[in-house]
C-alpha cells in the first residue's frame, strides 16, 4: 500500500482503472462459474437420477418378466410331462435299467403272472470311465484351475453313481461337440429309455433358452436331488445337489428354499455366487415346483441370464445415446457391496481400467478373474458412500469417489426385486460433468486479457487529461496549506474538474461552517445509534463508520398486491373485522417468510413487498423467492376458502442489483432503491390477477425448477433501453 501511495497520480490512475476493471471481471467471472457450476450439478444429477429409476423400473420388469416365465414354465404340460419322463428314465438308469422293455413278445399273449424281463447292466465299462476323467483332467479341471485358489483335486468332482457315469460318458465325455456346445447333442445314439425322451423334449427346451436369453435350464428330482435334464450339459448335470459334488452350491440352496416352500406357484431366486460347474464364473438361479395335480414331481430352475442382465444395465452398450455421456454408467450392487452387472470401462477400455484398479490396490488375481470372466460381476468391489447409503434403503445423490478412485455425481437407491437385497447407481465422472464450464473459465480468462489492454490505453489517455488541472488545483492547495485563504483557483472547463475547482475557492470561505456541519453531523449521527437499526448496520456503526450505504450485488425481490381488499372493506363496512382480516393474511404471509429465509420489507395496505440475499447471500435465493410466492398465493386461496371471500393476488418477481442505505435523520431508515425494486414494482402492475410473473432474468435462474409460458415483453430496461421478456409462471 505504502508503494502505491509513493506513485504519481498518473500512474495512480491508471492502476485504479486496471484494478477495478480486472477486479469486477473477476467477481463477475467467479461467481458466474459459482452459478454455473451448481446449475449444472443439479442439471447432471436430475439427468442421472432420471436414467436410474428408468433403468430400476426396467430392471425389476425383467425380473418380474423373469419369475412369469418360471412360474408359466413350471405349470406348461409340457414341463410336467418332460419332468415325470425324464425323472422315471433317470431311476431306471439308476437300477442299471438302460433300454425300454422289449416290444418283440406282445404283452398280451405272455403268460399271466410272468414279468416281461428287462434287461439291465450293472456296472459302467472301464473305457467309459477312462473318457470321463480324461474329459475331467483335460478339460473341466484346467478350466476350473484358472478362476479358483489352489488345486482342484479330479475326485471331488468326478462322478460316481451308475447313473451319473452313464449320462455324463454319452452326453458330455463322449459328445463330439466342444465345450459350450454340448446342447447341440439331441441323441446319444445309445438306443436308451433315457436318450427317447432326450430326443422328445430337448430341441423344444434349447430352443426355450436360446429364445429367452438363458444360461441354463435343469429339471430336478425332489426327492433325490438329482438333476435329471439340464440343456447345456455341465459337470452338474447328472449329479445330485443333495450329495454331490456341488451339495454346497447356490443352485442346491435355491433347490432347498423351494422345498422348504413348496407351495405351487413359488418362484425362489438366489442371488449370484461362484458356480464351479461354470468353471467358477458368477451364476444366480430361479427355481420353481412342478406339480402333476396336487403331487410334487420335480423343480424347474434356470440359471439367470448374465448377458440379458448386463444388457439391460449397459443399454446394449449404447451409453452415449442415452444421455450417459463418455464416463456415466448404471450398474448393480450386492448386500456384500459387490458388482452384480458389467462394467462400462471393463467392456470399452479395459487396459485402463485395469490400471486405474491396479493403483486402487486390487489384486493381480481379481484382475486376472475379471479377464478371465469378462465380467466384473462378484469380483470388484464398489465400497463407495452412495453404494453403503442405497445397502441402507436410502435413496439420493451425492458426489463420491467411485470404486476407480474417481470422483463423479452418483445417484442412487435400493431395487425392489423379492428375494435379492440389490442397489443400483447412476454416475459420470465430474470431470465430464463440469467440461462445459472449462470452456467458460477460458473465456473469461481471453476477455479479461483483452480488457486490460484497452483499459490500459484509455487509462494512460485520461490521464493525461487529468493531470494539468490536478496540477494547478495542487498547487493552490499548497498557498492554502501556508494561510492564504484568498488563494483562487481558475479552470475554464464545465467538467468536474471545473466544479471542483469552483468548490475549492469556496473551501476557504465556508471552512467554518464545514467544521460546524461536521460537528451537527457527529451528533447526529451518536443519535442513530438509539434508534433500531439491523444487527449488521448497528456494528458497523458501532465500529465507527459514519455514512452507510450499501451496493448489494444480487437480490431477489417480490412486489405483491392484495386486490379486491379495499372494495371487500368498504362492502363490510366494519374497520376493526377488515383490521382484523388483514393482519390474519399479513402474519400467515410473515410466517412463510420465514419458513422461506425471505426478508419481508414491507406490508404498507395492500402492498407486501419481500426481498431474498439482502442479509446473506443464497445461491438458491430466486428459488425461495419463487416458492414463497407460489405459498402466499396457496395461502389467499385457503383464506378465501376460510372467510368466503374473492381476493386474489398480482405478483411480480425480479432479480438483479439493489442500493441500500440509513436515510432520514430521527428516527433513521434503512432503505432500498434502485432499478431491481423499481422493475418489481411496475411488474407486478403489469400481472392479471392470480397469476404470478418474472423477468427474464429470473427466469433464466430457475427455468429448470419450474415450468412458464412466455408472456410477452415487459416495462422498458433504463440501462439497456430495450424491452425485457416476462415469463408466467404456470402451476399446478
């Protein structure tokens, strides 16, 4: 500061300029960012909340669409006929029973009381049993090997019932068809009972599940737990879920939920775990009773469709082309706070991906599942906020760091599907989000570049210009400065320079009477300070500041009118019940002030006028102001309703710059003006009754929040001399 005042005035000047050209620039700048910034976050968060609860409402479809179909399936004449067949020739394996009884001998002509013989085998061929393992040992185990920890021993999954091995050598071991094409398989070939029934109904069930989307679909002895049928021919098929190999797997716990509720028309879901039949990838199963009557006879279970789900959730990888931009993307969480859908990044740029969870801490073998599964289904971890509030059965929007590290906007909330405790999120990086705004920050930044260089040259010229007359007005400073109270200062200008030097020649003159209005002034201003004033203005005056007048950026203000008051009055014809009615509606208008944070400045008759960031700054002040107005006016209805009466309301509403001051002498006033309050005034003139109106000004505010009609051009702007816009607000 002490080198500033060390300058000459020409330089002076010229920073004074500079400085305040840069200075209002820059609150200019920042607090349109400021603005920008929290429109466009909540813009980016309705987007997002609005993609979320799309894709909730379609996802809990799919799976409703999901326990139909189980249901319809379950009860379809079909399954129940394919489930008794299927179940009967199974047994008859299961007692060495392999063909159908011989058709050669009529049944007819055998001797009564003489069984036709059946013949049966007993025991499996040993090159059978050699083609299974070698199917185990080079094919299931090394697979299984990749996606689990330590060694997977060949006994533990091997199967072992006649029955089993049978099945398994004709439609797994010894099936030509590759892994995942073993449904391709109608007929063994091997002339069984098992195989004709094969032959009957398979073609008709692969086609269920190609047409549907499902991974698998099995057929499951109640009482044994064997799954008699499955359509793709995995390691569990053939085996039991009671005491086999896979006793401990999610498909048996959905098989013993719908034993332990047999009900006819259940339909129990599990949700996803490692299923190792499926080389230990994610699976999560529907299950449902099939009845024959009023008799259990099996269960239908399916194993959910991963791709479907991830379709759904991805929108068949079209992110962009619904409104996700380049980072958004919804997915699912589990009640053990892991992906129970795709991730956009694992499917668009999984190099990436890889190396942001990499410097997260993941692991080198949940990486290596997530490349082995394609998938990122039970295998990452999503530990963020939004996911632990939406587990907690909230619903909301927050800005978090996702499971990448990232900070985004997250929407979220809990998914209604019976039987899964499941979350789903909506998010896109803040980054992308708030893009827009680096565009403006750089604008800003050209604009003020420019200006400090046309200010700098109007700064240097004006300058010049000023410097004689401050010259010859310094110097005759200096003459009275020694006693020479004649001293007279010439300027032959009508600028201020001119005037100024008009009011120094009188300086000397009226130097006594200057020094008495200073000290009435004093005085009167130690008065004020006894008169009521608000809390802010009392302290600076307290503080010591003599003169207070305020220039306050941005203000909300409403102008509002009672109409029809005056005519109801005169109709009544009784002051004290009018008095009375008045202060009712004034004071139920006070009390939404505050529920509001609105500053009420004034009540005079008719006239409510209220005003919103004189105090306090709000970023949301046009949002209180608009539904304050929107609450006085629901108020007048119910008072009309209370007391019969017809009154109605003409609001006007604006936002922009107002000057405020302590005016008057005993007692003081602290008032506004200003063209903010001047324009509210002559709106609300313009407003039919019942209808509330704002400028364009704050209709540009808050036009994402509520819905208006475009109603034409308003009074004349003084600053700009062109016609505003006025909007109606419409409600409901």
């Amino acid at each position: 500061m002490a080198g500033f005042f060390g300058l000459r005035i020409k330089s002076k000047l010229m920073l004074a300029l500079l400085g305040v050209s840069l200075g209002s620039t820059l609150v200019v700048g920042t607090i349109s960012l400021q603005r920008g910034r929290a429109i466009l976050r909540t813009s980016i968060f309705n987007q997002l909340t609005s993609i979320r609860t799309s894709k909730a409402h379609q996802f809990e479809l799919f799976f409703e669409n999901l326990r139909n179909q189980t249901h319809v399936f379950a009860n379809d004449k079909m399954f129940i006929a394919a489930m008794r067949e299927f179940k009967q020739s199974y047994r008859d394996l299961e007692a060495g029973i392999v063909s159908p009884v011989p058709e050669t001998v009529p049944t007819s002509i055998q001797p009564q009381g003489v069984e036709q013989e059946v013949p049966k085998i007993q025991t499996v061929p040993e090159t059978w049993v050699q083609e299974i393992d070698a199917y185990y040992t080079n094919e299931f185990v090394p697979r299984l090997e990749k996606n689990v920890a330590g060694n997977p021993v060949l006994n533990t999954y091997r199967p072992t019932s006649f029955a089993s091995r049978y099945l398994q050598y004709h439609y797994i071991a010894s099936n030509p068809k590759p892994v995942g094409e073993k449904n391709q398989q109608v007929d063994a070939g091997d002339g069984s009972q098992y195989s004709q029934v094969h032959r009957k109904y398979h073609q008709n069930f692969d086609e269920i599940v190609q047409k549907f989307g499902y991974y698998d679909l099995f057929l499951i002895d109640p009482e044994t737990g064997n799954i008699v049928y499955s359509v793709y021919k995995e390691t569990d098929y053939a085996t039991s879920l009671f005491n086999g190999p896979y006793q401990r797997s999610n498909l048996a716990k959905v098989v013993e939920e719908v034993l332990d509720n047999p009900e006819q028309g259940t339909v129990r879901i599990v949700d996803f775990d490692a299923y190792r039949p499926s080389y230990a990838a994610p699976a999560a199963f529907l299950a449902a009773p099939i009845y024959d009557g009023a008799n259990l006879v099996g269960i239908l279970a399916i194993q959910l469709p991963v791709e479907q789900i991830n379709r759904v959730m991805t929108s068949g990888e079209d992110w962009q082309g619904k409104g996700l931009g380049k980072t958004g993307e919804t997915y699912l969480v589990g009640d053990d706070q892991r992906m129970r859908s795709v991730s956009r990044f694992l499917l668009e740029t999984p190099d990436e991906f890889k190396e942001q969870l990499r410097s997260q801490g993941t692991s080198a073998e949940t990486l290596q599942l997530m490349e082995n599964f394609g998938t990122t289904i039970l295998v990452q971890a999503v530990e963020t906020v939004a996911a632990q509030q939406a587990l907690k059965g909230k619903t909301g929007t927050r800005v978090v760091t996702d499971y990448r590290g990232i900070p985004v906007l997250s929407s979220y909330a809990p998914l209604n599907i019976q039987g899964l405790d499941w979350v789903i999120l909506a998010e896109m990086d803040i980054a992308e989000a708030f893009e827009p705004l680096q565009a403006l920050q750089k604008s800003i930044f050209i604009l003020t570049v420019l200006l400090i260089l046309v200010v700098t040259g109007i700064a240097n010229f004006a300058a010049n210009i000023f410097v004689n007359p401050i010259k010859r007005l310094s110097a005759g400073a200096n003459k009275v400065s020694e006693g020479h109270l004649d001293t007279e200062v010439n300027l032959n200008s009508a600028d201020e320079f001119g005037e100024l030097a008009q009011t120094f020649n009188a300086m000397v003159q009226n130097l006594r009477e200057q020094q008495a209005t200073i000290a009435r002034q004093k005085k009167e201003n130690e008065a004020l300070l006894l008169n009521i004033l608000p809390s802010t203005v009392a302290t600076r005056r307290q503080k010591g500041e003599m003169q207070i007048a305020d220039q306050i950026p941005q203000v909300t203000l409403l102008v509002a009118s009672i109409e029809g008051f005056t005519k109801l009055t005169e109709q009544q014809q009784d002051v004290a019940l009018a008095a009375t009615w008045l202060n009712e509606l004034v004071t139920s208008f006070d009390e939404a002030a505050k529920q509001y944070d609105v500053k009420k400045l004034t009540a005079l008759g008719e006239q409510y006028i209220a005003v919103c960031g004189l105090t306090k700054q709000r970023l949301d002040q046009t949002k209180r102001i608009v539904d304050f107005a929107i609450a006085i006016n629901h108020l007048l209805h119910s008072f009309n309703a209370k007391h019969s009466t017809q009154l109605s309301l003409r609001i006007g509403i604006h936002l922009g710059p107002i000057q405020a001051a302590i005016v008057g002498k005993q007692p003081f006033m602290y008032t506004l003006w200003g063209e903010t309050l001047n324009r509210a005034r002559q709106l609300h003139q313009q407003v039919q009754v019942d209808q509330i109106v704002v400028t364009q000004a704050v209709y540009e505010a808050v036009q994402e929040l509520y819905t208006f009609e475009a109603e034409g051009t308003g009074a004349q702007d003084s600053t700009t001399s062109q016609l505003t816009d006025i909007w109606l607000l419409k409600r409901d």
